[in-house]
C-alpha cells in the first residue's frame, strides 16, 4: 500500500492550524487508502488520540520559525542605526551568533531528515508532503535527498506558507535584493535534485506569484483545506441577540490588536452596552485586558464546550483550543471579525477566515488583500443582481478614466435625479501599469445650495483582470448632487479604465430602507470603516447569514482535506479553483 508522510517539524502538539491541518490531511489520505506517517516536533504528543491511525515520528528539534528564513519580511524589526566601536563589535558578535545558530539548524534539520529516512522507506508511488516549508527548510533537505537514492522513488510535495515579498505587487521593485537573495538560497537548495519529482505549492495566488517570480520551479495554488465537520449549525438560534462577534487566533498586531480598543470604544454605547452584540476574543486574558479599557470576563473550555458563555459584552476565549472546542467557537460565530493588516495579508492565507466562511458565517474583512478576495466573486454576483433588480431612473453616465500618475485624484460632479434611492459604480476593463493596484472611489453627497450632506467612506474596486468591479452607494433623500471621486489607493501608478458607469436607481424591491452593502461579507477599506459595517451587518442580518450559509456550500467542497490530498497523488497535479468548482456544480447536478 503507497505511503502518505507528511512533515512538519512545527508541530509539537495540540492546539494550533499545524495540528488542525495535519490531523485531517491524514485522515483524508487514510480514507483513500493510503498508509499515513506524521514526522513532527520531538515534543510532540498526540493527547487526544486523533492520529491513532498514523505512524508518529517525533524526532525534529527546531521548527520552521527562528529567523532563519527570507519569508515574512514584515515580522522583521527595525534594530536601529547605532554607530561606534561598541555598536560595530556588538553588530560583528550577532552576526556570528545568528551564522552559528544556522548551521546549528541545518544540520539538525539534515540529520531529524536522515534519521526519519532510516526508518521509513520509501517506494514507487509514495507521496511526502511538507506543508510548512521554508527556503532555509530546503536548504537543509537538500543533503538527505542527494544522500539517498530512495527519495528519487517517491513523489514530494513542498508548500511555502509565507511570503518574502513585502505589501503588494507595486512594492516588489524596491525589494530586488531579498529577490535575489530569495532565488540564491533555493538554487542552492535544489542543486543536484533534477532527477527527483519535487512539486511546488503556495496557499494562495498571490503568494505563488511572488514565489514564481524566482523562477526556479513552477508554484501553483494548493487549496487550504479545512475540518470536514465545519459546516452551518442548524438554523435554530440564527439572529437571536446577542450576535456573537469572534475575533478566533491569537491577539497581536499585525491581527489588529492595536485597534481593538478604538473598535470596542466605538460599539460600546449602541451595540455591546445593549446586548445587540457579544465580542468573543481569542487570547491571554491579561493581554486582553491590557489592550481594552473595558471589563473583559473570560471563558473556561469547558464553559464553551456546554454553550456557557458569561453574560458580559467582551468574553476572552482561550488560545489555543483543542480541536472540539475550537470547532464549537467557529461553528456558533454569527459574525467574523478581521482586523487584519491588509498590507502584509496581501498574499498570506488566513485558515481562520477559511473555516468561517466554510461554516456559512458572514465576515468583515479588510480591503486589498487576499482575505477581500475570498468575498470578492459573492459581492459582486449580489450586485449585478441587485442592479437588475433596481429600475433605472436616469440614462448611466459613462466615460473612459484615466488615473495619472502621483496621489491626485479625479473627480466628476452629478446631479442626483429626485427619485434616485442608490448610486452605483460600474468599472470594466482596469488596468494599471503595474499588477496588483487599487482603485479607490469616494462620494460626497451635497444640498441643494452645494453643502455637504455626508462622504462615503472609501470603497475599492480591483484594478487588475478583465471582469465587471462595482459597488454601491446608497443616496440620502436631501442629495442634490454628487461628487465621485477616483484614485489609486495604494500607489502612484497611473490606471486606465476603459468604461466607468454611474447609474442612479430607485431604492425599489418595497424596502423601507437602502439594501444591503453586500453579501456572504464585507470588505473594510481601512479599520476606521469597521464599526458602520458591524453596524450594516447587524441591521441586516437574516441578509448576510443566508448568503453566507448559500455560499458555504461551494466553498467547503473546494477546501475538503479529501480534495486536497487527491490533488496532491493525482498524476496532473493541482486543478484551478474554476475547474473544481465545474467539477462541483457536475456532481450536485
């Protein structure tokens, strides 16, 4: 029977995403047939008995992280630019420290690997995969792999789980060293590999472009698969108050724990006072209380395990979870919270937000970054249906845009038609000089003596790839006219539209009120437009669960450990998310 060994040396027990992924990538490969083998951390023990059907080899005395690696550039601190005899010696002495520490690594890594070989022979038809690689990892792996002649027999399978780039696409030019340095490193680690059947995977897009940017191996998209048994709960207690708000991981600042308060502050008198909310937060409770100026009560495992939660409007949730409970916190979430970074979350994967929308529940998550695009096919199917559902009260303006280059932005005035409910904004056929850009719309509303009523806040529309972007802006009854304004939202790189369409349509569909923002979830332009989204989400949410719950349904099968790992010993390798959504759409019919 063919081997299925998967490797990480990160693991060393339960209670994290690394224990999560490998506990249902095994068992997945088990149920195909497979004979499956953890190597993980030497600490590692399986407590709670979920790989009872996997032969474990804890042996690996370090893990991926350490410093050692190019990836995850914005985890780096500044050290400052001190000078003198003291700072030159002190820079000397770390860097012989931080050369030691490597070589210490490497070789501990070369012989965890040699020994892991001695004990596991691999043959035609067996498949290693290590989820959380590094290009340090590789370096180190290069050895065992040259030294035996049996690693040529089996199929491998390395996925790189952090970017090196910093930011977004426009940025990569002024980082041509760490580039280079990036590509050195794997054409060190894959010198004398030509003849072993190496495949290479990123869990996201953008992370696999920057990967093959180096061009030394193709990088394709590995789906992030999730538990088979997050899906949407019985609709039994959807929508009774208090919503449950979850923020699931661990609290630190590049996941927004520096906004917290500012939110928390914000939703306090209208929403968490009244009991319209409950803000379930993962992560220490003396971290959590540090942070907020608010009374924090914290929560047992055993408390979320019965649905015992205090009645307090902040609860802290202890991090980490075994598997059980932090199923249970996932699956009972009304409303995910992502206070996410989007410049260093352009490309990185967030499993958290993977499982919520799996679940069916609706997110807020920020703009221009991987975890906006995960929404972004939903939200813009729910507009093009909401446009034909909204008769037009006045032929679409439409012109051709061009964004120069630099900050400035473009504005265009309107006058708003007397029946006009809700602006929308068509944009087809962006392009900017360089991938990866941004367009930032803005609408001020003006009286009828040219005051100002209000200004939205920022909306962003893609400016790459061929497909229709729009968003909508609901008109208060006093606007007489508007003011619509465009620019890039992140850099200084021209963009050309070819056809931009403003169209103002009557509210219609016999509401009282303006229609949803969005649907399955919405994207915040930056952290200050978050409070009016929780506050959108909440004034409409029977509109946001259904359209999550519905949108579940596709996405859970593409993120199914099973399709994972058929993807993985499949002869053709990885399928495109479009091909496997088809695929999808063919089985249910």
């Amino acid at each position: 029977m063919p081997q299925f060994v998967l490797i990480d040396h990160s693991l060393s027990g339960p209670g994290s995403h690394h224990y999560e992924y490998a506990v249902h990538i095994l068992r997945a490969a088990d149920q195909l047939g497979l004979d499956t083998v953890l190597a993980c951390h030497n600490s590692f023990r399986d407590s709670t008995r979920s790989l009872q059907n996997s032969r474990l080899i804890p042996l690996f005395r370090y893990s991926t992280y350490g410093g050692n690696t190019l990836a995850r550039p914005n985890d780096h601190r500044a050290t400052g630019t001190s000078s003198g005899v003291g700072a030159h010696w002190y820079h000397s002495w770390q860097q012989r420290r931080r050369a030691r520490r490597q070589r210490q690594r490497l070789q501990a890594f070369r012989s965890s690997c040699a020994a892991l070989l001695a004990e596991v022979t691999l043959s035609e038809g067996d498949h290693v995969f290590v989820p959380t690689m590094s290009e340090f990892d590789l370096l180190a792996l290069n050895e065992p792999l040259r030294n035996d002649p049996t690693t040529l027999a089996a199929q491998w399978h390395l996925q790189f789980h952090f970017d090196f780039l910093a930011g977004r696409p426009p940025d990569y030019g002024d980082q041509h060293d760490r580039l280079v340095q990036m590509r050195e490193r794997f054409e060190t680690g894959l010198a004398g590999l030509a003849h072993h059947r190496l495949r290479f995977y990123s869990t996201t897009r953008e992370m696999a472009d920057q990967y093959n940017r180096l061009e030394v191996a193709p990088f394709r998209l590995l789906e992030y698969p999730v538990n088979a048994a997050l899906r949407p709960l019985a609709e039994t207690s959807a929508g009774l108050r208090p919503l449950r708000v979850v923020s699931a991981g661990r609290v630190r600042d590049e996941k927004g724990s520096r906004q917290l308060a500012q939110l928390v502050d914000d939703l306090w008198p209208d929403l968490l006072a009244t009991r319209e909310i409950q803000l379930l937060v993962q992560g220490r409770s003396s971290q959590l209380k540090r942070l907020l100026n608010r009374p924090v009560a914290s929560c047992s495992q055993q408390q979320l395990a019965h649905g015992e939660l205090p009645a307090s409007p902040i609860v802290q949730i202890p991090f980490p979870l075994p598997q059980q409970p932090y199923a249970q916190l996932i699956q009972q979430a009304d409303l995910g919270l992502f206070l996410y970074d989007s410049y260093r979350y352009y490309a990185r994967c967030s499993g958290v937000l993977v499982e919520m929308l799996a679940c069916g529940t609706p997110v807020i998550v920020p703009s221009g970054c991987w975890l906006a695009e995960e929404i972004a096919e939903p939200n813009q199917t729910y507009l093009a249906w909401l446009r034909s559902c909204l008769p037009l009260v006045a032929e679409p303006t439409r012109f051709e845009l061009h964004l120069p280059a630099g900050a400035e932005q473009v504005t265009k005035s309107l006058s708003v038609p007397g029946t006009a409910g809700v602006l929308s904004i068509q944009s087809l056929g962006a392009q900017a000089a360089v991938a990866g850009c941004y367009v930032c719309w803005e609408v001020v509303q003006l009286d009828v003596q040219g005051r100002q009523i209000c200004r939205s806040p920022y909306l962003q529309t893609r400016a790459f790839g061929d497909g229709l972007t729009s968003v909508t802006v609901p008109l208060r009854p006093q606007a007489a006219s508007i003011l619509v304004s465009a620019r890039n939202a992140y850099h200084a790189y021209p963009i050309e539209i070819s056809e931009v369409q403003l169209g103002f349509h009557d509210s219609g569909l016999g509401l009282d009120a303006a229609p949803p923002l969005g649907a399955v979830g919405l994207a915040a332009a930056d952290l200050s437009q978050v409070p009016r989204l929780v506050r959108e989400m909440v004034d409409r949410y029977e509109h946001y669960r259904a359209t999550a719950r519905a949108f579940s349904h596709s996405y859970r099968a593409i993120h199914q450990p099973s399709e994972t790992v058929r993807q993985l010993i499949s002869s053709k390798g990885v399928e495109s998310r479009e091909s496997l959504v088809q695929s999808q759409k063919g089985t249910a019919a």
